[in-house]
C-alpha cells in the first residue's frame, strides 16, 4: 500500500500548570492576565466615575437650560473652584461616601467692570450622566429662570460685591430624602442667568 509506512505524527501542548512550569507561566498565560488586568481595571474606573443608580426627585425634569452655558462677555467671573468635603477645607475633585455630610463649593468672585451691590448667586449641582440637579430641603434648593426656562437649582446664596475679589463658599447638605449617591456631577455658579464658571467633581462609593 502507498501509505502503510507512514506513520501520523504526534503534537502535544506545554502543561501550563505542570511542576516544571509552575514557576515559569507559560507567555499565553501572561498575554491574558495582562488583557483580563486591564479590562478590569477599566471597568472599575468607569463604574467609579459614572455609576449612579439614584433619582432625587422622580418628577424633575431635565435642566435642559444648562446647554446653553456659554460664559458671557462680561468679566465678572467665578475663579478657583474648588471643593471641599464637610468642615474640611483641602481641595479636592474626588470623595467617598463614607462620613460624607456635606460638600462645600468655594471660588472667588471678580470682576472689575462689575457694578457693587447684592448679587443672588445660584449654585447648580447635576449629575453628569442622569443630568439631574441635586436638591434637598436643607439646602432650600428650588428653581430659577435661566434662559427663559424654570431650572432647579441647589443653593442660592446672596452675596455683597464691592468690586474687589470676594471669596464664597456654598455649602450643599444632605437630608432625609436626598443623599450623596455615587457618580460625576458638575457644579455650574450662575448669576443674572450667566454661567460665571463651573467644576467637575466625583463621588466615589
């Protein structure tokens, strides 16, 4: 026959988990814990970041005015945001929940061409994802116009301006029926229906 002497060969694959390579992992075994590592370190960041499951008020609707949130010619503007977490005051653009009980939103407001007086500044704290405004009883949160639409805000605060740098801080408490859940938000400092500056912060679970 022509193919009696012929004779099939034989393969066989390394033992990655054998004694002699126990020690020494085969480079497959390295090409898929690196690509497992990193996907998982991915997913992580990402749930970190935009996770957030909660609606504060199931009846709000979106603050679709925030588009429009060019900053305006004037030069009366909101500097330096940064937050702080409870009676703390080291800047930072990330928390955890843990003992989180309020967070506090300081800037300075300047502008030279600024005319002196009480000024109403309204602080908007929205979830990046769900673009919903956090709002609370504590905070007295309510609405406002802004580009000819009623917007929820978080705090309204009214401020003395004398022409000169004036540094604020604006808390945002939680209460009962309003907590800190976790995800981006963006805190927008509005004024006379302009965007004076805005920041983002993170909330971690």
């Amino acid at each position: 026959m022509l193919f009696h002497n012929y004779t099939i060969p034989s393969y066989s694959f390394p033992n990655l988990f054998s004694k002699q390579n126990r020690f020494i992992p085969h480079p497959l075994y390295w090409c898929i814990m690196v690509t497992l590592t990193g996907l998982i370190t991915w997913m992580i960041y990402d749930f970190s970041t935009q996770a957030n499951w909660f609606i504060i008020n199931p009846n709000q609707s979106e603050t679709s005015a925030l588009a429009i949130n060019q900053e305006d010619e004037s030069d009366f503007v909101a500097r330096n945001i940064v937050f702080w977490r409870n009676d703390e005051t080291i800047p930072t653009k990330l928390f955890y929940r843990k003992n989180l009980e309020s967070i506090v939103v300081n800037f300075q407001l300047e502008g030279s061409n600024e005319p002196k007086g009480i000024k109403d500044i309204y602080l908007v704290f929205e979830n990046v994802v769900r673009k919903q405004t956090f709002q609370s009883e504590t905070s007295r949160s309510s609405n406002f116009s802004l580009n000819g639409q009623e917007v929820p805000y978080t705090v309204k605060i009214i401020v003395d301006y004398q022409g000169t740098t004036l540094n604020v801080s604006i808390p945002i408490y939680q209460d009962s029926h309003s907590r800190f859940e976790a995800g981006a938000y963006d805190a927008f400092i509005y004024h006379d229906g302009k965007l004076l500056g805005k920041q983002r912060l993170a909330i971690g679970s």
